[in-house]
C-alpha cells in the first residue's frame, strides 16, 4: 500500500489517468494503512498551487491497484509535504496562555520550514485580536474566538460551534494539518478563603462548569471533529492529523491542601479524564498530557498570596515571591513546547515542571 501526495500534473495515457505520486515524510503510512483497511486511498495535495482550488481523492481497491499505471518519484524538499501544526489554546489572550503561544512560534514549529496555525479562545475579542497582532509571519496563521464565557455553560453550543468554524478556516485555507494540539489553559482558582465546610452550591456549580464542564465539552469536540469520516466526496480530509490534548493541571492534583478544595478537584478530575481519553484513544494516534507549570509569577499567583485563607500557605508563597523563587511564565510555556515537540511521553501521564 502507497500513500502521499498527489502532483496533479496530469496526463491521458491509453484512457487512463496518470499521476505522479510521492510519500511524504512526515506521514505515518502505517496509521494510514490501518485506518483504510484494505482500501488504498491516494489524496491529491497540490504544493504549487492554491491548497482548495484541486483537491480531489481517488480510492482503489488494494487488490485491483496496479502500480505500474503510477510514475513514482521520490519525495524531495520541493515536493515534500510540510508539518503543520494545528494549536488551540483557551485562556490566549493573557498570562501563561499567551506565553505557551509565543514558546510555540520561537519553536521549530514556528520556522519557515513549517507551517503553523493558533485558534485563540478567551473571553476578551480585543485582548485577542492584540496577541493575534504579535504574529505576523507567513507561516503563522492566527484565528481567534472570543467573548467565550465558560461559566455560561448552556451556550457552550455556540462557542464550540464557533472554535470549530475557526479550525475549518485554517484547514481551508492552508496546506494539510499535521498535528492538532488542544491546550486546555482557561481556569479558574475558586474562592481560596472558604473551607469546604463554607461552600455555596451555587458557587460549587459555577466553579465545575468554568473547570470540568466546560473542559470536558473542549476535549470531546476537539476529538470528534478530528475524527469525524467525510460526509461528502468534497469533504476531503488528506491525511488525519496526530493528536494531543493537554490539560494544564498543578501539583495539587497529586497532594491536596487546605483551602483548596475546589481547585484540587476539579484538577484531579481533569487529569483523571485525560488518563480515560488515553486509554479510549490509544489506537487513534491520539495522546494525552497533564503538565503542571509550576508556581509561576503571573496574576493568578498574586491573586493566592491576597485571598488564600491558610496563613502558613501564604506566607510560603509571599517569600517565594520576594525572594523571585516562582516560576517565569516564559520558562514553563518553553518547557511545555520542549515536551511536546519531543514527544516522548507516556500518554495520559502527569508531568511537573520540576520533573
């Protein structure tokens, strides 16, 4: 079985079709051949002109395919086709989510021998649309989403509608999508000053839908829209991306304190679906990665030093700030991109910054 990239300079020859075939490196023909069964299936992606103006498929029984009515050549750095990388990110317009962003194009995704491509999800359009303006390059294409309020969880219909149009857009528009990668960064800390034993349910309810619920909706859309099978003989999907779903969680998933009931739950919960997710997923190229970034120096780190009810906590975290210990928002996004450009993780593991 062959599978690459079609050059559609085509000719007749006898009746019959002939086209030039190549095998990109950067696909993996054996997730290919498994997906298809015993159906050869050989996309034409057009590198020298526009990505949607020829795209077509042409499918072959695998027992009837004669290679001898293909010309193939090897594949060349003119013919071969680029990794695109694919980022979400939620909670982009500020703090550590924008940080992961810049990590990213200071990475080898963001080199002129890649392409790479953000869907920006946050509350604020315009703080968006300001971190869009910090991208301008060829290879980088930046939509955004915004006014996205996870604690309206009954519009959550419109606003995964809307990050769904927003991937479409870069897959219409640019060359095939690689890898796609979901970062789950948007979250909030909870009220730090209530023991358990003060909760409203009415705040437990507004805490789980920002933090589980509306995490929970992310990774399943993010999943099935990948995954979907074409619904038409135009919807043409070349090579299905690799997957990564990463859940930005803390320490406190792992070691739980006073006071931070809420927060610890809802990380336990998050890393503990990405575990499931890794087990459903793991014939699907999909993994998963819970990375806990550490004690950073960013707002929601003052925002612990001014409301946590634990004065021992408190004190700890206001020395570390003093003495500069915490961690640079900066350091921990490159740490996160290094992970996930190496690769080499176990899906569904929990990584610490310290590890």
């Amino acid at each position: 079985m062959t599978v690459g990239s079609i050059d559609l300079k085509k000719q007749k020859r006898d009746g019959e079709l002939a086209v030039t075939l190549y095998a990109p490196q950067s696909v993996d023909l054996r997730r290919v051949s498994q997906d298809r069964g015993n159906v050869t299936c050989l996309f034409a992606v057009v590198l020298s002109a526009p990505f949607d103006s020829l795209r077509a498929v042409l499918q072959f029984d695998s027992s009837t395919l004669d290679p001898r009515s293909f010309d193939l050549e090897p594949c060349t750095p003119s013919t071969m086709l680029r990794p695109h990388l694919l980022v979400i990110i939620t909670g982009a317009n500020r703090g550590f989510g924008k940080a992961i962003a810049h990590a990213f194009a200071n990475s080898s995704a963001g080199s002129a021998s890649s392409r790479l491509s953000f869907v920006f999800v946050g509350r604020n359009t315009e703080a968006l649309e300001r971190v869009r303006s910090e991208f301008a390059s060829e290879t980088i294409q930046v939509e955004i989403v915004g006014d996205v309020q996870f604690d309206e969880i009954e519009k959550a219909d419109e606003w995964l509608r809307r990050i769904q149009e927003a991937i479409e857009t870069i897959r219409k528009t640019s060359p095939p999508i690689t890898k796609a990668i979901l970062i789950n960064n948007a979250g909030s800390l909870g009220d730090l000053s209530q023991t358990v034993a003060r909760y409203d349910w009415r705040d437990v309810k507004r805490f789980t839908d920002i933090n589980i619920v509306s995490f929970s909706a992310l990774c399943s859309s993010f999943l099935s829209h990948f995954r979907q099978r074409a619904t038409s003989p135009d919807d043409v999907r070349p090579f299905p991306p690799s997957l990564v779903v990463v859940n930005i969680s803390s320490l406190l998933a792992l070691q739980p304190s006073p006071y931070w009931g809420l927060y610890s739950t809802a990380k336990v919960a998050r890393d503990q679906l990405l575990k499931v997710i890794a087990l459903e997923e793991a014939n699907n190229d999909v993994k998963t990665l819970s990375y806990a970034p550490g004690p950073m120096d960013n707002d929601m780190q003052r925002d612990v030093r001014h409301t946590l009810g634990d004065a021992e906590q408190k004190e700890l975290y206001s020395k570390m700030h003093a003495e500069s210990k915490l961690v640079r928002m900066e350091d921990s996004a490159a740490k996160l991109v290094e992970i996930l450009a190496a690769d080499e993780f176990t899906s569904g593991v929990h990584i610490d910054y310290y590890d």
